[in-house]
C-alpha cells in the first residue's frame, strides 16, 4: 500500500470542520500543528506595529494514495481555499515509506478494494 502526505494550511477557525470533512472523505488520521505564521501575496496587515493576522494550522494527513485527490478537494471546499485569497492550501508529496500504521493499512485495505 502506498500513502501520500496531505499538507495544508488554514485558518485555526476552519481547522475541526476540514478534519471532519477529511474523515469523511476516507482520511484515517490527522496531525496538527497550531499556531503557525504565513505570508501569501499579500503582506498582513498591522495596527501600530501589533501582526493583524489570523492564527493558522497545520493540517498533516497520511492518507492512501488512491484516496488523496477526493480527500485534498473535500478539503479544499470546506476550506473554501479557492473562493478567497488567503484562505488557506494544500498539497500532497509522495511517501516512500511508512512505519506504525499497520493499523491503517487493515481498515484501508477493504476501502481501498472497493473503490478500485
């Protein structure tokens, strides 16, 4: 089995319904690392030296490879990351090996088969 690693970055307020939307899209396991700062096109707005901007997450889902491109668009609705600027992303990178997710691999395994 392989995996893709699911990367995105969102506002921490849109961060419970993507991990929702994701499980439901057949995402197994989500890691998060909050608080995390970004710039896009735009530099963030400041109010007499005090960052305007909002927090963000990181969102990390290991997720088969045949179940990556419908999890990342469910995410990227829900995120609404292509109807406004600064919203958030995601991308996927290919893993090329994993431990401790044999647990993963018997749940998907099923899923997987009957998707293909």
């Amino acid at each position: 089995m392989h995996f893709k690693l699911i990367i995105t970055f969102l506002d921490d307020c849109k961060t419970e319904r993507v991990m929702e939307a994701a499980r439901k899209a057949g995402a197994t396991g989500v890691t998060i690392i909050s608080s995390a700062r970004g710039e896009g096109m735009e530099r963030a707005r400041t109010f007499f030296g005090l960052s305007l901007e909002t927090q963000r997450d990181v969102v990390m889902l290991l997720v088969e490879e045949h179940l990556s491109r419908v999890i990342m668009e469910k995410i990227a609705e829900v995120g609404e990351f292509d109807a406004t600027a600064g919203t958030g992303i995601a991308f996927q990178v290919d893993v090329e090996d994993a431990v401790g997710v044999a647990h993963q691999i018997e749940r998907l395994t099923t899923v997987v088969e009957e998707k293909l």
